[in-house]
C-alpha cells in the first residue's frame, strides 16, 4: 500500500500553464486547482438523494398558504409529500414556509417545513418511508442522513435516526395507524418505542456525527434558531426491507414550538453532501409516483373548487343507471394501485359527480379498477340525466407509504 | 499546507497489477487503475438548463428553417426551441435544430443535436436566453455556477465576438410571469460593453447583468463589463464558459448569449451541450433520458401533435383528443384532457381543427365543424393538471356525436 498524505489548508494559488495542484481543504476535502483557477472539490458531494420532495416544494393534501392540522397519536400522518408526522397527543401542524422574498442565511432552499406541535406539550417525530426499490441499492452500505434544521422558538435537543423495516416485516408496508408506528414515546429523552418489525439502526461508531452526538440507537443534534447542517451515518442491514429516516424530539415539545427542516437527504456513502436537488419538474414527478391529484398542485382538494383540472366524461346510459364509468389516467404510473381514492364535486358541497349540462349531481359516487396507471370513476346519475351529457369530477390518488 | 503538483496531459500507460496512478488529464482529475480503467475523479453535476441538448423544438418542424420575429422586435422574446427565447434588433431570425445523426460533428460528438439560429432579412443583432424559473433559480442561491456551451459561426463572415452572461431579478420583480419582463432593448450601435441593456418595462432595480467571476478564468472568453466576449469560427465548434456567483436572494437567473455587433444577414451561431451547472468545474456535458429531458420542457409547452411535429391546422386525427357532443344543436359541450406532467402555469392555449383549417373543434360524426372552441372562462378556466375546451356545436350536431380537436398549451417563460 502507499499513500499521499496532506495537511489541511487554504487553496494555494494557481499553478502555471500545464498544471494542476492537488490538496486538502480545511474542511478535510480533497480539491485540484487547475491552471484556469478552478477549484474543484474531488469530493462526490451531490449523489443522489433517495428522499423525496427533500426542498419540501409540495404539500398536495393542503394548501400551501397557511397551516393545516394533523394528528395520528402514535400512527402516521402524511403532511408534505412524502413526510408523515407521528405525535404523542394531539395535534401537529404543517406549514410551507416560502423564502423567495427573504431568503434565510445559511439555507439555499426556497422552502421549508414547519412542524408545530399544537394544543398540549408532547413529543413529535417527522419521518419518510422509502420505498424498497429505492433502498435496495444501499443494502449493506454505509448511508448518511442529513438535514438543515433550526428550531420555532426554544432551543431542544432533536434526535436524527434511522428506522428499518426489518426481515420479518412485508415490503412496503410500513406501520401508519393510530399507535401502530411509535407504540409509546417514552419520557424525555427516551427514543419512541417502535411498531412491529421496525427497528433504529445505530449510528456507524466510526464515523463521527455531522455537528451531532451519536447516544443509543440514534444522534442528537443542538438545534438553535440559526439553520444548521447536521449528519449521522449508519449501515444499512442487507436485509433490509424498508427505511424510515426519521427526526424526533427528545423530550415533550412546548405546544406552539417545534422545528423547520429543509434541504434533507439520505445518500450512500459517508461524505458529507451538499443538498443537491434535481429541477423542480423531475422533483415533483418524484412525489406524483405516491400522490395525484386533479387539482393544481398548490390548491387543496377540497368540493365545490370549481372545474379547472376537473376529470371529464359523458353519460353513457340515461336515468338512473348505477356503474356508469369515467377513465382517469396517472402520470406518471404510480408505486402502486392508489388504495386511498377520493372524489369531490367541482360545483358543489358533496363528493359526487357532477353534470355539467343538468347542473345536477349523481347520487353517488366511487372508484373502481384501480390500478398503477389509472382508475374508473364509476357513479348512479338521476332520472332527469340523458345520454352525452357532460360530467365533471375532482380526484385524489393517494398511494403514499 | 501542503500540495501535490500534476502535469496536464493526454494519456498515461496502464499501471502494474495492484497499482493505481493518479493523473490530469484536460484539467479534469483521473485515476487509472491496473486494467486500464479511467475513473474521473469528480461525477458530472446537474445540469440547470432544460433543452441543453436541443433536442425540442415543438413549435416547429424542428429540422426545417423557421422564422421568428416577423416584425421589428427590440422588446418582444420569441420562443424558437423548447426553452429558448430570441430577440433581435431588426426583421428577423430563423432556428432550426440540426441532425449529426448521419454526419457527426468533431467538437460536439456527445450530442446528436444542435441549434443553428441565423440573422435574416435585415442586418442586426440578436440575443438568445433561456429563463429559469423561480423554484430552479432559487435553488441555486449563494452559489457559484458555470455557465458553458459549445458555438460554432454560421456564415461564411469570418470570426465573430459574441457575448454571453448571466441575467438576475430580485425580489419585487415578476415571478414566473411570461418574459419576466428579461426582455431587453437593442442597441442600435455597436458596443464593447454591456451591449444590451434592460428594458424599460422591466421594473427598476430589479434585473441586472450579473458580474461574471474572474476566478477562475473564463473558457475560451474574455471578461468585458458585465458580460464574457467571445469569438466563433464558421465550421469550428469550440466550448465556451464561465463562472457566476448567484446572489443569496435571486427570485430568476436567465443564462443569455447574444451577438457583439449588427450581424449580415445569413450570419449567425449555432449552440449546442449547454449547461448551467453548480461548482466552479468545467463539465463533460452529458444529459438524463430522453423520457425525462422531455418531461423538463413539458412544464412549459405541452401539445397533442407529435413531438417532432409542428402544430397546424387540418392535420390529421393522430394524437387529437376525443368527446362527445353532450348537448344537440348550437350548443355548448365540454372536452376535457389530463395534461402529461403539470404545466408551470396556465398558460396561453391554442386549438386546432385536425380535419379543416380553421381553430374549432371537428365532429367526427357528421364532418362538420363547431363555430367555437375555447377554454371556459379563458385563463381562470385553466387547470394546470388538467383543462377542458368548451365546443359550440351547429344546429345539425346530434347528441353523442363524436368530438377531436388538437391543442397547445403554452406556459413557457
């Protein structure tokens, strides 16, 4: 073996025609100067990133003015893309924080996520499953998790982890329900006992934490009202299923405290990343793989929104003539056949089908044949409805793990 | 401190078994290992810019010279290939995208395309941009960036300086909105620099030229001012670049090249393996799939025709969508349709007859046509998952008849 052994410095200056200058930054990375004056950092620092909607760009299920509300006690709810919220008593809100007009030092993202525990003081973990197809190819890798995080108001200790679904678990599916995901939390400083088949990896011992301190099955992280960067590694059992990165308070959070994160990513490898996303479409059809919607993507389903975006089809069969189908297309296909299907009337205040030509509603409404690329809207029209009359409807297809 | 010193050079020899050797090798860092591999020390970065490769131009047959800007235009960008817009000082500019399928092209063998845009008509100066949109420019705050291309002339004039820079707006200005109002006013005399300047309807204060980097020295170019000059040669492709720092609250950046003095009609540039990449490195230019570079410019400019296609009237049922006449008579029925990926915004949208030359929906049925065809409510009626066109059929339309109409939807900036 042989090696090149470098003191840690400032760039030197640039070489002369022809060459180029190798050497470690203070930061510990090594970079070329080369006779041009570039500096290039020889550190792969913007790998991919297998968390999505990591710039915490959509909140589909709500608007992105403003907060909205969520409690699953023990459970998972899903708030942005991708991010699910499991709190000790209720409630939780999210909030999309948009830094166009002031950006915030120390962060690069427009956005971020503002988690704020409501109502009484308790604990709150953040969280994302990821999917196996994406996981399977750190398997028995060293990961790093890291993450931008500044507190609302009190300065806490929030623990950084990472969670397995392990062997014995079933690919994919991810304990959500109430008390199913974090079966107790534990007093202060005591990590949230999991659900069944989750496990905590625990922190690669050789590997120091990102301005965090490895303790027990996770890292703690100091987090202050400044945006700080922090960061734990943790090796990725070959038999993994599923991981969950996940982000909690140590201890019961004050209710109208809680924490901002943006720019989070999970990468293989231990180099310390800088936050690297892809353009905003390839982002987003990131999340559409889990959630779609009929409606513009920072407007909140909701009934009685109006027609824009609203599916569209005919009657087929006049009177009261129940099944009748309307196709709905996804794109791009999703994970899986969406198992959460919600309709709403685009004119009025029920979720049924509406026609546009009658300017009535169907008496009822659901989805059938769903599959990864589309579903049937299927609905009983009025005796009043003739054949080719036009119809409209809103939609969500919810497939989030 | 301390630092090892590399000669830059072509090629090494294959190390021994069991051994490596670290090299230079066009500025760029490689490790040869004992069977021969060359890894480049550092992985390629994102690359910014949509329709780097040149591969769209849905607004047109993208192989055939079209012409933009019919009238005079000193404050109006026309949009010639997928994401780039073109200005010119006077009557007119011609785009088109040029196959190496058959012939490749030393210089640019990484890319089958490029975009040839040429000064027609009249003799004047043009400017080619692309404007990134917010939530891309934004994520791009606080750092430094390399803005590169490959050019090669265009006519048979001789060497020409060009310039190319980077465009800014801060917060106040217009976000997302068609232009940004980056349109610029064309200076009518010949300049060294800062040839362009923004134009009066943009909003004071809050666009600017952003002062390029001089550290480290541009690629093949020259800093003048607020811009980078450079020089191409008819038939020879060079790569150009430079580095910009983005300021921590820019809302849009907007890569721009344009030309240093009035150019002879039939004189122009061709561009291709653009890229806007963060770090200070010279890039290998390279791409995603096709899938997904498609998907990146479908944000903006969705249509029902091929993708290689130009969109016209009474051009066949291919791609049309499909409904049904709800109501008999004149009256009005809904067509609706699910857009490929999500527009940024609503956009402006455009329908086609495919079986006649008019911009009203075809009952298939009957072969006749409607007298009206638009979206509800105009722009408010717009979704950006999804829309519907609102159909005014004539007095001999029977209900359930069969309904195809083509469209574009436009939301490019």
């Amino acid at each position: 073996m042989s090696f090149l052994e470098f003191n840690e410095g400032a760039a030197p200056s640039t070489p002369t025609s022809g060459k180029g200058t190798l050497y470690l930054s203070t930061a510990g990375d090594l970079h070329l100067v080369n006779d041009s004056g570039s500096d290039l950092n020889l550190i792969n620092n913007d790998k991919t990133n297998l968390v999505r909607n990591s710039g915490l760009w959509l909140a589909q299920r709500q608007s992105t003015v403003g907060s909205a509300t969520y409690s699953s006690v023990g459970g998972r709810a899903v708030t942005a893309d991708g991010w699910g919220v499991s709190n000790e008593n209720a409630s939780v809100t999210y909030t999309r924080t948009d830094t166009a007009a002031a950006p915030e030092t120390n962060l690069n993202a427009r956005f971020y996520g503002t988690f704020t525990k409501i109502t009484v003081n308790g604990k709150l973990v953040i969280c994302q499953v990821i999917e196996d197809v994406d996981i399977a190819p750190v398997r028995n890798s060293t990961v790093r998790v890291q993450l931008w995080a500044k507190v609302i108001t009190a300065n806490a200790t929030w623990r950084i982890g990472l969670v397995q679904l392990t062997a014995a678990g079933t690919v994919d599916t991810v304990p959500s329900g109430a008390g199913l995901f974090c079966t107790a939390f534990g007093a202060g400083t005591v990590d949230p006992t999991l659900g069944a088949n989750l496990a905590y990896i625990a922190p690669t011992a050789t590997i120091t934490p990102d301005n965090a301190t490895t303790s027990g099955s996770a890292a703690s992280m100091a987090v202050t009202s400044d945006w700080q960067r922090f960061g734990a590694c943790f090796d990725v059992p070959v038999t993994a299923k599923n991981l969950v990165l996940m982000i909690w308070s140590d201890s019961q959070v004050a209710a109208n405290d809680g924490i901002n994160v943006s720019q989070l990513s999970l990468t293989i490898g231990d180099e310390v990343q800088a936050w690297a996303p892809q353009s905003i479409q390839a982002e987003s059809a990131r999340c559409f793989r889990y959630y779609q919607k009929s409606f513009n993507i920072d407007v909140a389903p909701v009934q009685s929104a109006g027609l824009q975006g609203g599916n569209r089809g005919a009657v087929s069969v006049a009177g009261i003539t129940a099944g009748q189908p309307l196709g709905v297309r996804l794109y791009p296909p999703m994970r899986a056949a969406p198992g959460l299907i919600t309709m709403f009337n685009p004119s009025a205040a029920n979720a049924f089908v509406r026609n546009t030509t009658a300017g009535t509603d169907a008496t009822a409404t659901a989805s059938a044949n769903a599959s990864e690329d589309g579903f049937d809207v299927t609905f009983t029209g009025i005796a009043a409805w003739a054949v080719a009359q036009g119809l409209s409807v809103h939609w969500t297809a919810d497939a989030e793990l | 401190m301390s630092f090892f010193t590399l000669n830059d050079q072509n090629s090494i020899e294959t190390p021994d078994s069991g051994k490596g050797r670290a090299w230079l090798g066009c500025d760029t860092p490689k490790l040869n290992n004992d069977s021969g591999v060359k890894a480049v020390l550092r992985a390629s970065r994102f690359n910014w810019i949509r329709n780097s490769g040149f591969w769209f131009a849905q607004r047109q047959t993208p192989g055939t010279l079209t012409t933009y800007s019919p009238t005079l235009s000193s404050t109006t960008r026309f949009l010639t290939a997928d994401g780039w817009g073109v200005q010119n000082s006077a009557d007119s500019i011609q785009y088109r995208r040029v196959d190496t399928l058959g012939a490749a092209e030393g210089g640019i063998a990484a890319s089958r395309f490029y975009g040839e845009f040429t000064k027609l008509t009249t003799a004047g100066k043009i400017a080619i941009s692309q404007n990134l949109e917010s939530q891309d420019s934004e994520a791009l705050r606080n750092q430094l960036v390399r803005f590169q291309f490959s050019a090669k002339g265009v006519g048979g004039a001789g060497p020409a300086n060009w310039r190319f820079g980077l465009l800014y707006t801060l917060p106040g200005g217009a976000v997302d909105s068609s232009n940004l109002g980056l349109v610029l006013t064309m200076n009518a005399i010949e300049w060294l620099d800062s040839p362009v300047t923004l134009g009066a309807s943009f909003p004071v204060g809050t666009a600017a030229y952003l002062a390029p980097s001089s550290s480290p020295k541009p690629q093949n170019s020259t800093i003048v001012g607020s811009a980078a000059t450079f020089v191409v040669t008819t038939g020879v492709w060079q790569q150009y670049g430079c580095c910009f720092q983005i300021p921590a609250n820019a809302i849009h950046v907007a890569p721009i090249i344009f030309s240093n003095a009035s150019l002879a009609t039939g004189a122009g540039i061709s561009i291709a393996q653009a890229g806007l990449t963060v770090g200070s490195e010279i890039q290998d230019w390279s791409s995603k799939s096709n899938d997904i570079e498609l998907a990146r410019v479908q944000r903006q400019y969705q249509k029902t025709f091929n993708i290689n296609t130009a969109p016209a009237q009474n051009a066949g049922l291919s791609g049309a969508i499909r409904g049904v006449v709800n109501i008999a008579g004149a009256a009005v029925s809904s067509v609706g349709f699910r857009f490929a990926v999500p527009l940024l915004s609503r956009g402006a949208q455009t329908f086609f007859n495919p079986s006649a030359a008019n911009a009203f929906a075809r009952n298939t049925t009957a072969g006749t046509d409607a007298t009206a065809t638009a979206v509800a409510g105009g722009l408010p009626g717009t979704g950006t998952s999804g829309s519907y066109a609102n159909v005014t059929g004539i007095a001999a339309w029977a209900v359930g008849a069969s309904i195809a109409l083509h469209y574009v939807f436009d939301a490019e900036l």
